[in-house]
C-alpha cells in the first residue's frame, strides 16, 4: 500500500521532510511503502494515519502536542498508544483516538478565539495521549476545537469549545473548564425516536449527525447556512436538515456536503471560494444539488473538498499551495485530479493540504 500527498508542505504537512516544497502532484509518501493501512485524518495542519494492525502515526505541526509525541515533526513516527487504535480524528489542535475497547484517548489542546483553551479541566496542553472519562464509544469526530464521540446506545457526548454551540448543550460562562469534561447531548423527548444516530461528522465549528432513517440533525455555527436553514446564528438547538436518504456528511469551515444513497451530492453554505463547488452562487442556506454524481465518500476541512468518484478523485474550491492536486487555487467546479492513483482506500483534506491512501 501507499500513501499520497500534495499542497502545503509549509510547516512539514506533507511529511516529506523539511527540505521538500509544496506540490500540486501526488507525491509518495516512502514511509509507508508496503504496510497495510486503513484510514487517515487531516487536522489543520497535521496528518494521522492508521494501520490495520491498529498503530496510529502522525506528522506534521505539532507545536501544540497536536501529535501525541515528540521527536521528528516533518516525517510520520508512531503515536505510543497502549490499545488497539480502531478510529480517530482531528481537528487545529487537538487529536482523539478510539480504541477496541471503546475508549476515546485525546492529546493536543482545545483552542478559543482567546488562544489556548485547554485539554482537560486540570491540564493545558499534552503532548501525551489522555484517556477520556467515556465507555462504550464506537465513533468519533473532531472540529476545530471540540471532539464528538457516539457509544452503543446511539447518545452523542462531546467537549471542548463551545463558542458556537458545537457541543450542543449549555455550558457556562462563570465556568467554561466544564466544557472540557464529556457530556451528552440533550435530545428533544418528543424527537427521541428519530435520533437512533449511526454516524457524526463535524465541520469546524458545527456538527452534523446521521440517523438510521437517513436524516441528519445539525448544531453549531450556522453564519452562511452551513446547517442547512437561513437563521443566521450560533445555536445548540437540533435542526433536521431538509434533506433525505442521507448516507454521508461533512463540514468545512462554514458549509456542509451530503451524499445521498443514490451518490448525489447536496451542499449548503458558504460558496463565496467555491466550497460547494457551483458557479454564480455565493451562499446556499439549504442542501442544494451538485454537479458532481456517483460520489461514494467526500471530505472537507476549511474551504475546499474532495469527491471520490469510483476511482477518480474530484476537487473543488481554494486550496492554496497545491491542495486541490491542481496548477488553480480555486475551482468552482469539481475537477479530476490528473493522476492515476492505485486503488483508493481512504483520503482526507486539511487546511491546505490532501492524503491519499491506496492500495
């Protein structure tokens, strides 16, 4: 197996090394020549891979413990984990990590608009994985700067900044350290039975969940429509997205992209850079179809996405440096990346950056 990269290699987000630059080409990653591989996560500025032995790896800024350990930041080196690693996710900061076990271990920090926000109650910042008080967890997902994590009875808990309603509960002001202690998402009594949630994905600063019935309720940020209706406000309140037979969903910065079962593409939020990949529109305050169809998965981060098409991967929005695997910064079309990678396994986006792993 292999892995692919191209964008930024600014502050080593390409794990290349510190004397490589940015490229808009796919570039093999030599590290991982040969192992087998199952998923990788982008934050901002840093990569986590993982093998299917359940060892995770990391690379890049880690200036914020963002990658679980220290030595080398420009090349991947292994996070020390004591469990099987299953999933994980990241977001500017921070890192989490989901175990066998159905543990969630987090490093890095939470940040605010304020700067640092912390990790746990009693702790800044950690350059060492930090078990979460949670059990049973069988998904996760990180923002920005919070971390959603999904258990076996289908209640969502989360942590970490609430600056936008992300966490979707109150917390108080006189006492923001509690944001950082995990706990559930309060649910509406009277909409119980449409919340057997199979999925979560997060946008920066929003969060997306998935049920069984292929619907998704969406909390947090909604400045551009992002949550898929035009009340242009931060809010905890669940909103149902008007949409159905949802099967995936992700979040960039400030928009949302929904496949549906039939692999068509819907998208709303911000467009002013191309985020949502259609011309001559600058906001969509409401899932709105896309050109792209047959899409199998999708990831966003900031302000550019990529679409997997069988084996073709599509790109669309402003990636700078290369992270769109094409000479433009900006598409506001999807566009194949010229490349023939072998079989695609998985790829993920960060701020400025793309990683493909393949077969």
């Amino acid at each position: 197996m292999s892995v692919f990269v191209f964008g930024s290699n600014a502050i080593s987000q390409l794990g290349l090394g510190e004397d490589e630059g940015s490229t808009h080409v796919p570039t093999r990653l030599s590290f991982f020549d040969g192992m087998s591989l199952s998923k990788v996560r982008c934050g901002s500025l840093h990569t986590l891979v993982l093998d299917t032995s359940g060892t995770l790896y990391s690379w890049g800024c880690n200036d914020e413990g963002a990658l679980g350990r220290g030595g080398d930041e420009s090349t991947p080196e292994k996070v020390c984990l004591q469990e099987k690693v299953v999933d994980m996710d990241c977001g500017a900061s921070i890192s989490a990590a989901l175990t066998s076990s159905g543990h969630v271990y987090v490093w890095g920090t939470f940040r605010s608009t304020n700067g640092t926000f912390g990790l746990t109650p009693s702790e800044g910042i950690s350059f060492e994985p930090v078990k979460v008080p949670l059990k049973n967890i069988r998904a996760l997902s990180a923002g920005q700067s919070f971390i959603a994590a999904l258990d076996s009875k289908d209640v969502i808990y989360t942590f970490g900044s609430n600056e936008f309603g992300e966490l979707g509960r109150r917390t108080s002001e006189r006492n923001k350290l509690r944001a950082l202690i995990p706990d559930a998402v309060t649910t509406p009594r009277k909409r119980l039975q449409n919340h057997r949630f199979k999925s979560i994905a997060s946008g920066l600063n929003h969060l997306i969940a998935l049920n069984t019935d292929g619907e998704a309720y969406c909390w947090g940020s909604n400045l551009y429509g992002q949550l898929g209706h035009d009340k242009a406000e931060s809010t905890f309140n669940k909103y149902k997205v008007p949409l159905d037979g949802i099967s995936q969903a992700v979040g960039g910065e400030n928009h949302s992209l929904f496949v549906t079962k039939d692999g068509s593409l819907y998208g709303s939020g911000r467009n002013k850079e191309g985020q949502l990949g259609i011309q001559n529109v600058e906001n969509l305050k409401s899932p709105t179809k896309l050109g792209l169809s047959g899409v199998e998965a999708v990831r966003s981060y900031n302000s550019f996405s990529i679409g997997k098409v069988g084996n073709e991967l599509y790109s669309w929005g402003t990636g700078f440096n290369g992270a769109l695997g094409h000479e433009e910064e900006t598409l506001f079309e999807p566009k194949k990346i010229p490349y023939e990678f072998p079989e695609v396994i998985d790829f993920d986006v960060g701020n400025d950056f793309s990683v493909v792993v393949t077969k």
